[in-house]
C-alpha cells in the first residue's frame, strides 16, 4: 500500500509528481523516489524517509522534463532504506518502475531470472518485476507486449507505472486489485492512486478495471485489456468535490479538520435520505429485508459495524453478526447462507482483507452490500449494490469522520429495514428523524468545547502507560474505537473493554496510575455502567467519566457532552474520543496525520 503517480505534458514533470506525491503521502511515508526523462536515458532519484528527504535531494539535481513519475512507499517487502524506495530500474536500464501492491510469486521468478545472469539491488519484489520485463523485451516486439507478458505472469495484486528508455513521453499503467485512476487534461494525462494527487489539474477521471494496460502521453491515452491487448473505453467520470476538500483549509492537521467536518458529514448523510419522516434508500429497495445479516470491516470500519448492530437489532430486528474481515475470509462461514445479506464496510472500499471478504461472501451465493466512502472503489465496484457515505476525502491516516458518516448510514438502514418489516412504530421512527436532523447543528455548536475539555484532560493523563476504555451496549464499541484512536496516535497502550467484562480478569490490571475513561452516557445502561465504574474507583483507579448534563457521577474528571437520545448520542461521544487522542497526541509531539508504522489504505494482506 503505497501511492504512485505518472505524469506526461507540457509542465514541469517533477514538481507535478512530487506535489501529487504529497497529496498521496498518507498511503506510505517510509521513503520515496521518482524518476524522469532525461536527454539521455531515465533519471532516477530515491530517498529513505518522508519526502522532505527526497526534496533535499532533488534541490541539487536539474530535474528538467516533461514525462515523470513517482512513489510513496509503504513497505512490504524489504525494510525502508534507499534501497528498497521505488523506482526501481532494469539491469539493462531500459525500463523504470513504481508499484504498489505485491507480487506474491516473485521468488520464483527471481530464482528464474538469477539463473539467467540478473543481479539484484534489492529485497523487493518491484524490482523482480522490472527485471522480467527486460527479459521479456528481449522476444516481444515492443514494449508494450514485454509489460503485458510479464503482468500475465505475475500473480498478486499491483498497481505499476512503466517508463521505457526507448519511448520517452510515454508512461505505461496497469491495475489488479490495487487502485488506479486516470485524469484527463488537455494537454496532459495523469494515472495515480488516488484522485487527490492530480485534482489541482483536471477533474475528468477514468477508473480503471482490474486487468487494464494503460498507454499514456500528452496527446491521449488507450486502455487495453491485459489477456489480449484488445482496446475498451471506459467513459470519463467528473469529480463535484475540489481541492479545498483534500486541504488543510487553516487546521493545524487534517485529522483536526476532519473532525470538524463531521458536522457536515452529517447533513450531507442526511441530503436527500430523509424526506417527510422516512428514510430514503433506494440502492435497497430492490433487495429483500435480509433474514440475517453478516457485516464485515476491517479496523475502524469494524467498530462502525459492531455499533450498528445495536440499531439494526434494536430498530430492524434484523439478526446481525459482525466479523472482522480478516478471520471471516479464512473461516467456515458456515452460518452463511444464500438469503443472507452480506455488508462490507470500507471507507477506502481497498481493503484487501475487506476486499476478499466481500469475495469469499459471493462464491457462498450470498447478496453482497457496500458501504465505501471512495467513488470507483474495488468493493464499491464487486458488491452487487453499494451505498456511499458522503464523508469527502479523509486524508489523516487515523479514521474519524469516515466513522461518522459509516454510523450514520447504519442508523438509515436500521431505520428503513424497520419500516419495511413494520417493527417499528411510525412516531417513534419520525422522532428518530427529527432528532438525527437535529445532530449537524448540536455538534457544529458543541465541538469548540470539547476540543478545549479535550486539551485540558490531555495535558493531565499524557503521561499515562495504559488506559482502558470502557463502555457498555452501543457504547462498547466506541470504547474499542477510543483506545484504537489512542494507541495508533499517541503509542499509548489502551485497551478497549465491555465494562461488564472487567470483573472476569482485567480489573486486576487497575492501579493509581492505570486510569479508565468510561462512557457513561444517560441510557438504560447507565446504572449498570456506574456500578463498572465505581469497580475500578474502588481499586484507587482515576476516571475520566464521558457523560450528559444531570447524570450524577462521580469521577477524577467529568466531562459532559450533549444530551441525545439513545443510540444517537454516540454521534457525540465520538468526536470527544477522537479529540482526545488527537490532543494527547499532539501534545506528545507526535505525527498526528501520519502516525507511524501505518499507512491509510491496507491493500495488503
Ligand atoms: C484506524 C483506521 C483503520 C481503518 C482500517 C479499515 O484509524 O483508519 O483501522 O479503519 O484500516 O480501512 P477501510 O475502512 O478503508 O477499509
């Protein structure tokens, strides 16, 4: 999972490339490289680290072209070094590569190619790939036909960008469960992994296909398929969002702004879905109630999953279980059946666990259902009816209003399932209605001070080894998604528990300097959380109490947030979650946006 970029046109090729760069950088920030048509051949030049490295270097160099490409890394295979950092070059220098994804039966071929007198300069499997289409080169007419022969024999999942020493101005493309997009200027065309890298540009994009060859220049491009180069048209698309959507716009992170955004995130949900009282969700109508419903996530995504059960039970009735994509996909689904509804739940609609989740689900006969976020995406793409959260980009590698517009979407289905099935009560649904309505303005007015509660309670519990995260029913779950936001920004250690659990085993961990943050909202839950709580109190834990005005708690820290009813208050307890790590971390010095060991997409199993 790293972010490639080509380019071919009349600008400047490398500074085009690194801004695109920049804009992919949440995809792998562990090194990065580009390479470029020179008088004389391709010019490359790679650096370990995030792409400041790289901009140092190419200070020094005149990088003078019109046609070039770059790469974001995110290892897999080989550890981040220069090394490793595409592109990588052919032992014969005729061509150059960059590739996101992996080839899984590269030792072999490598194994091959040695024998034949190939050396190699690095651990990874890019650089097999290149190699074989130099070999390849040296039987098939032309390029072109050495890309294709060598993808035919690869297996895996890539998105690759090829330049050759011999068709200067021409970059070579091609996709197999990696994204990868075309934009189409005038004048110019790009390909990359995500539209944000050439938006500044062009808003015209073409999304490609697993199995597409693309042959790109200034003046055009062809798309060919991959068994047998015939040529197919793929109509272009036209992006509505701009680059103030995948811009900071005056926060110090992107994760700030886009927990700000949620509020909007909220209304634009609410855009055309609710109308007179009743939820509107077309994509569904043709599909039956599912009798059970099997969600699978991944991460984020899947603590979405686990909260939407709530509802769906509560509201639809419908029997819900929720899986974690990566075992669902390796485990005897035997609770599958043919009339069952399978929901896969991606923001990036990449996730390669997510992604042969959704596969393993349709070879078991089940109807398949997306929820993504990302337009074109794979598993928008293969599940037989998507819908689409209306987050926008999310740019920061930690999820958090992507989380937002997934529960939102949930609480949708749960309440139109739930008139369909008529088990919910005309009024009591209008009232959920109304007072989701009410949710863009209750938390646009209420974000202010829970950033400023946040950075208060930072600054006291910082220094802490360990937090847990407690919650009960519907707040289960975001106590899971609060010590996620924890330990992938601040590196503090937080574990998420049903508080009911604690009793059974963890409550020994709990010492003065092991504090708890427990949501302890005005539900029917309540009085049973309070007891959980005081559990811990009683073992001189502190706690950081997350409740509603009235609720009379007592805690180390209280921290009071909006009055909703119901399931609907967890649309505020999640933006103080996530305002929290945010603060914590910020205030450790930490790379909010970009924390490490992570990148945003997991194409990788
Ligand atoms: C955590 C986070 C990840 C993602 C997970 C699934 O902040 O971002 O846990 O939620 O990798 O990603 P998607 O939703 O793109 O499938």
């Amino acid at each position: 999972m790293c972010g490639i970029i080509g380019y071919a046109g009349q600008r400047p090729a490398v500074p085009v490339v690194m801004e695109g760069l920049h804009r992919l950088e949440y995809r792998g920030y562990d090194s990065a490289g580009v390479a470029y048509v020179r008088r004389q051949g391709i010019g490359v030049l790679r650096a370990q680290g995030k792409l400041m490295a790289l901009e140092e270097k190419l200070a020094s160099e005149s990088a003078v072209s019109m046609c070039a490409m770059g790469h974001t890394r995110w290892a897999t295979h080989g550890a981040p070094s220069e090394r490793n950092a595409h592109p990588h070059t052919s032992n014969d220098a005729a061509f150059v590569l960059v590739h996101n994804g992996i080839i899984e039966n590269y030792q072999e071929i490598k194994a091959a190619l040695t024998a034949k007198g190939y050396v190699f300069h690095s651990e990874t499997d890019t650089e097999v790939l290149v190699n074989l289409i130099a070999e390849y080169a040296k039987t098939e007419p032309d390029a072109l036909h050495a890309f294709a022969a060598a993808l035919r024999e690869a297996r895996g999942a890539y998105a690759v960008c090829l330049m050759a020493r011999d068709e200067p101005g021409v970059i070579y493309a091609a996709r197999m469960s990696a994204p990868l997009i075309l934009g189409l200027g005038t004048g110019e065309n790009f390909v990359a992994s995500d539209i944000p890298a050439f938006l500044p540009y062009t808003r015209q994009v073409v999304f490609l296909d697993d199995g597409d060859i693309v042959r790109l220049s200034a003046s055009g491009h062809d798309i060919l398929r991959l068994e047998d180069l015939s040529s197919v048209v793929r109509a272009p698309q036209t992006i509505q969002w701009d680059m103030q959507a995948a811009q900071k716009g005056g926060y110090r992170h992107f994760m700030l702004k886009e927990i700000f955004e949620q509020p909007r995130v909220l209304a634009d949900g609410l855009s055309g879905r609710v109308l007179d009282g009743d939820v509107l969700l077309t994509e569904l109508d043709a599909l039956p109630v599912p009798r059970k419903l099997h969600i699978v996530a991944c991460g984020t995504s899947w603590h979405s999953a686990l909260w939407g059960r709530y509802l769906l039970e509560h509201w639809a009735k419908v029997a819900t279980q929720v899986e974690i994509a990566s075992e669902f996909r390796y485990r005897q689904t035997l609770l599958l059946e043919k009339d069952d509804l399978v929901l896969v739940i991606s923001q990036s609609g990449e996730t390669a666990d997510t992604l042969a989740a959704l596969r393993v689900a349709k070879e078991h006969g089940a109807q398949t259902l997306g929820l993504c976020n990302v337009l074109g995406s794979s598993i928008a793409r293969e599940s037989q009816a998507v819908l689409y959260t209306q987050a926008g980009p999310e740019i920061s590698v930690a999820s958090t209003k992507a989380m937002c517009s997934q529960m939102l979407m949930l609480a949708l289905m749960a309440l139109y399932w739930g008139r369909r099935k008529g088990c919910l009560a005309t009024e009591e649904r209008r009232a959920i209605i109304a007072d989701l309505e009410k949710l863009p303005i209750v938390l646009e007015q209420a974000l202010p001070a829970m950033q400023h509660k946040a950075r208060e309670l930072s600054r006291k519990y910082a220094q802490a080894r360990n937090f847990f995260y407690l919650g009960r029913g519907h707040c289960y779950p975001l106590a899971l998604e609060g010590a996620l936001k924890l330990k992938e920004l601040s590196y503090i250690h937080a574990e998420g528990y049903a508080a009911g659990e604690m009793k059974h085993g963890p409550i020994a961990l709990i010492d003065p300097v092991f504090p708890a943050f427990v949501l302890a909202l005005n539900d029917s839950m309540l009085p049973k959380v309070v007891s959980n709580m005081e559990e811990v109190q009683a073992r001189q834990g502190k706690v950081i109490a997350l409740t509603n005005a009235g609720v009379k708690v007592q805690a180390e820290d209280v921290w009071i947030i909006p009055d909703m009813p119901g399931f609907l208050s967890g649309f505020a307890a999640l933006p103080a979650l996530q305002l929290f790590s945010y603060e914590t971390a910020d205030y450790l010095g930490k790379d909010v946006d970009q924390p490490r060991n992570l990148a945003k997409s997991v194409t990788v199993e």
